[in-house]
C-alpha cells in the first residue's frame, strides 16, 4: 500500500485504475483518467491517440507515464512505502522533533550555528556582502581588453579566463629530482613491513571470530600477501606462485582477517601517522580534502559495473577522498552512472582519521545545491571548481535597483532573489536535518538523493535548495574574486588526479581489470588498494624527510616554501612486479635503527648534486 501527499493524488488515482484493468483484463483506459503527471514532452503522443480514437497506443502511452510517475515519485520521495527502508517517506530518515529537541543544543554548538533563523540569516547576508565587495572590487578594476582577469565584457556578459597553469619555481624541480634520487629502491612487499614496524597497522587485522591474540610472524606474512594481491589485481592463485604461500593458506587468511572493517581500521592507523610527519605538514594542513571517481575496467557478471562507451566497456566506479597532505581517507565503490555528487559528503562525516577536515573540494559532480546547503548545515564548506560558472543563478538579498545602486558592476549578474521567508518558515527543520547527518541516524547519500529528487512541492527540499543557492553565490563570489583561491582549489583537483595515475601503477595485473563479481568483494580490493596507496605516499614522506635533513647537514637550505611543491607519489624507486618475497624477519634484519641508507649524493665545485650509485 502507498502513503502519498496530496500533490500526487492524481498518480495514485492513476496507479489505481491501472491496477483494476490488470485485474480486469480491461484494454480501454477511463475516459477521466487523470493525465497531470504526464510530462510535457510525452503529451502530445496521448493527445493523438485520444484525438484518432486509438484506445490501444492511448492505453499503451498511457500506462507507460504512469509507471515512469511511479518510479519518479520513489526516488523522490513524493510516493513512499511504509516500512521501506529505500522507499520510506523522507521525514522518517530524520530525527523526530521530540528526538531533536535534546539534541539542538549540541548540535548548533558542535557546528556552530545559531538556533535562530533571524540571526542566520542575517550571518548568511554579512558573508554574501564581503563576497560580493570583493567581486565588485574584481570587476571594476578589470577593463574588458584585460584577456587574463575575470572581467566584463563591452555588453556586461561576464568573462572567466581559464586558469593558468601554476607557476612552480625551477628550484622545486631541481629538489624534487633531487629528492628523488636520494630514495632507496625497495620492494612493495618490503615497503609494507617496514612500515609496520613504526605503525604497527597489522595489529588491525583482528580474527572475525572475535580473537585478539598477538598475530605471528607467519599471520603477519599471509596477511601482506592478501593485501598485496588485492591491490595489485594479481589474485590469491597468482600471489600463490609469486610468493611462495599455499593458495589455501591465503584464501583461509582473506576469510577470516581481511575485511573491510579490518581494512578501514589500518587505513586510519595510516593515515593518522602520515598526518603526523613534519613534512606532511608542508603538503598541507589536512583540513582540506577533495573527491573524484576513477573507472576500473570489469570482465565478466558484477551487478556494481555498467557499459559505458566513453570508458571503453564495461566499467565500475571507485570514489576516493584524498586530504591535502596526499593521504586517501575514504574510500566506496559506486555504480557509475549514478551521481558522484551523492556520496560527497558521507565519507566527511564518517572520517575516523586524526585530519581536521573542514573544506572540500570537488568538480562539477559535486556541485548540486542540495550539497552546497548540507555541507553548510553540518559545519563543513565545499569548494567545487565548476563548468560554465558564468551560467549559474546568483542571489541577490533586495531589489535589483537596490542592489546594482550598492553593486554597479556585480549587481546586474544577481539575477534572482533569496527567498528568506522560506528559509526562516524551515530553518528549524534544516537543522534537523543537518543534526541527524551529523550525529549519524541518516546516511548522506541517502539524503543527497532523496532531496535532490524531490519536486517543487516538497517544502523542506526546496527550502535545502534555497539555502544551497545562496551558498553557492556566495562560493562563486569568492571563486570569481580571489585568484589565490581559485588557485587552491584547482591544486587539490589536481592532487587527487596524481593519485589515481599512482593506483593504476599499482592495479596493474590481468591489464588493471576487475574479475571480482560481488559488492563485498569489490569493495575489500578497493580499500587494498587504498591502504598500498597510501603506503607508497607515506614511505616516500618520511624518506623525503630524511633527504632534507641529511642536505641540510651538508650546509644547504631548504627553503619551506619550495617543500609544498614536492608531491609524495614518486614511485619510480618502488618495485610492484616479480618475485614478492614476503620475509619480515630478514626485511627488518637490513634497517639501520629501523630505517633504510639513503642513497648517498656528491656535491661538485659548482654546487650540483651527483648520485654516487645511481
């Protein structure tokens, strides 16, 4: 049985007649079936069987609006199921009020948001005003004949200049090669048990029986050879022979100590020790982050992969959330064709690492306005660069004479404005909604896309939306007026993208194609992946580390400023292929105080600097 609002009572009554004439057996459609839900552009079809008397395509036109409102309704959430978990009316997914009266409180504290409507509105128009002084300030002092500013042209129409390429001083290069060469060569295999030796992130790897014991030598083996043949693609058989281990000894190992929740765990363990090294600390603060997906080709059945011609086949998605400082924090495989922009936010507020983060940073996915209004709404700021920013609909908080009087050059591109009596009617709901994300009784991308779906006459969602259109003129404000800005968010793309060349280094075997049918499956070699990732980043960090310090011992200065340039995802020196020979006894035999030699340099008369061995 379907509950609905009353803008669909005439779907149901539709719903209703369709099913009698299944029952029935009936061909002909009632002549006062409701036809309001049909769309536009599939009206004329019914006009012209009706007009024919064709009460079979009448019927068959007919019937497939019906169904194609139903499916629509669903997804939205103007048509919900009781019971339904997928299904369920939206207001279900939220805290109750009463559930949310105790937690209000907290809540606008933890956020720091105020409780009143009229204060935050009233919080939201002082920012929206620095950000368009700022524009204001951009434009007028941009003339049109000025090809590399954001600008006007001779007929008011805004122009953005592409951004130009950064700017990165000959002297970060030559540290970087430099750097570089200074690492020592050193197996995967090797790579992984050293790090656990400062990290101990094999201590997560916990039995699924619930057991605690301290794992052996052997266990410890087994299990950096499951991790390795994940995230390289090689597979337990091929692992077998590349390692030496019995495939059954692995299989049992994957079983009952690989899981996605073990694998989260180390990941963290990771990431929180890479947070801590001082030169990470160079990269960034780890209060940015940013998301993107990356298309692994799949062979054979996965009900996870679609055909996408653009892709080459048949694809499926893994969607990654990279901080500023190179460490990937998130990890979810996802249907491609659905929205990337759903899932933007639930790895945020699931983040279990030590990063800070409090802004991010996507492409045009992520920009929906239901995502600009529940990133605000949970405390965070997102930072997406978008596509044809010049098109998008900028608010405006008074009449456009008002506004072009305060804002000559700014105020004609506010071409709408903010609905405030609708924000103030539902502020107290959006919080609700922003609390019951915050404090995990809804997942985002549930939310995400039930909103994003819902029609004009669902009040909350367009009351999210609205909150949503005014963050987001107030980030194209920014985006158009600070070239700095512009600059940080375009870096933090670009450190994502870096990333995925570095895991499809490492995903190299069967040609980098996913053979793993199964969601579990897919999602367990995904964070393989990920943790190899992230080990390779964090191994590089502390060498580089190393590096700069033995240079500084030789009297050179390493000036701070040219270190953000050094990205970690060298991986030249790091050996993923061959023999994997998986002995940490004799591995850690060969550390020097727990560390490898950098391979040592030889400075010249000039001042350049020569590997001895390279």
């Amino acid at each position: 049985m379907l509950d609905q609002p009353w803008s669909t009572a005439d779907l149901m009554d539709a719903v209703a007649i369709l099913g009698e004439l299944n029952r029935t057996g009936g061909r002909k459609v009632p002549a006062g079936a409701p036809t309001s839900f049909v769309p536009a552009r599939y009206a004329d079809y019914l006009a012209k069987a009706r007009k024919s008397g064709d009460d079979t395509a009448f019927r068959h036109y007919w019937e497939l609006c019906t169904v194609l409102a139903l499916r629509d309704g669903l997804r939205s959430g103007d048509v919900f199921v009781p019971g339904s978990r997928r299904y369920a009316d939206p207001g279900t997914y939220l805290y109750t009020p009463e559930q949310w009266e105790s937690k209000r409180a907290e809540f606008c504290q933890l956020v720091r948001k105020p409780a009143d409507a009229t204060e935050a509105i009233e919080q939201v128009k002082e920012e929206l005003h620095q950000a368009l002084e700022d524009l204001e300030e951009t434009l007028a002092s941009a003339s049109p004949n000025d090809v590399g500013a954001v600008r006007l042209d001779e007929v008011g129409r805004l122009v953005i200049p592409p951004l130009s390429a950064e700017d990165i001083p000959a002297e970060a290069k030559e540290l970087r090669e430099e750097l570089s060469g200074m690492l020592p060569f050193v197996p995967i295999a090797s790579l992984l048990i050293e790090l656990d030796a400062r990290t101990g992130f094999m201590d997560c790897f916990t039995h699924a029986g619930g057991r605690k014991s301290k794992l052996s030598v052997e266990q410890k083996r087994n299990i950096l050879a499951v991790l390795i043949a994940g995230a390289t693609n090689l597979g337990l058989t091929r692992m077998s022979e590349a390692c030496g281990v019995s495939y059954d000894t692995l299989a049992w190992t994957q079983e009952w100590y690989v899981r996605e929740e073990t694998l989260r765990e180390a990941n963290t363990v990771r990431v929180n020790h890479h947070y801590k090294l001082e030169l990470a600390k160079k990269f960034g603060g780890g209060t940015m982050s940013s998301s993107d997906g990356q298309r692994f080709p799949v062979r054979g059945k996965s009900l996870t992969a679609r055909d996408m011609n653009i892709h080459g086949g048949r694809v499926l998605s893994t969607y990654t959330h990279v901080s500023d400082q190179w460490s990937t924090y998130g990890t979810k495989q996802i249907v491609p064709t659905t929205r990337e922009g759903h899932y933007t936010l639930d790895e945020m507020l699931g983040n279990a690492t030590d990063l800070p983060i409090t802004e991010h940073a996507t492409d045009t996915h992520g920009a929906t306005l239901v995502n600009f209004g529940l990133f605000d709404l949970v405390g965070k700021v997102l930072t997406p660069g978008m596509r044809d920013l010049g098109r998008i609909t900028m608010l405006r908080v008074d009449t456009p004479a008002a506004t072009n009087a305060l804002y000559p050059h700014a105020g004609p591109l506010l071409a709408d404005r903010w609905n405030e009596d609708l924000i103030c009617e539902c502020y107290p709901d959006l919080l609700r909604m922003g609390g019951s994300l915050q404090f995990g009784e809804a997942t985002a991308s549930l939310i995400v896309g039930k909103w994003s779906a819902a029609s004009r006459q669902n009040t909350l969602a367009a009351a999210l939306k609205e909150w949503g259109r005014m963050r987001r003129t107030i980030h194209a404000a920014r985006y158009l007026s600070d070239p700095v800005y512009r600059r940080k968010i375009s870096r933090q793309l670009n450190e994502g993208e870096s990333l995925h060349a570095l895991r499809r280094d490492l995903h190299y075997a069967q040609q980098g194609t996913i053979v793993r049918p199964h969601l579990q499956d897919q999602t367990e070699q995904a964070w393989c992946l990920t943790i190899l990732t992230n080990a390779v980043i964090t191994w590089t960090t502390e060498y580089y580390g190393m590096a700069i310090m033995e240079l500084c011992g030789q009297g050179r200065e390493v000036p701070d400023e040219l270190l953000s340039f050094i990205a970690p995802g060298h991986r030249e020196n790091i050996n993923f292929f061959g023999f994997i020979e998986v002995d940490i006894e004799a591995e850690l035999a060969k550390l020097d105080d727990g560390w490898r030699p950098l391979r040592p340099t030889l400075v010249n008369e000039s001042g350049t600097t020569f590997l001895i061995n390279p």
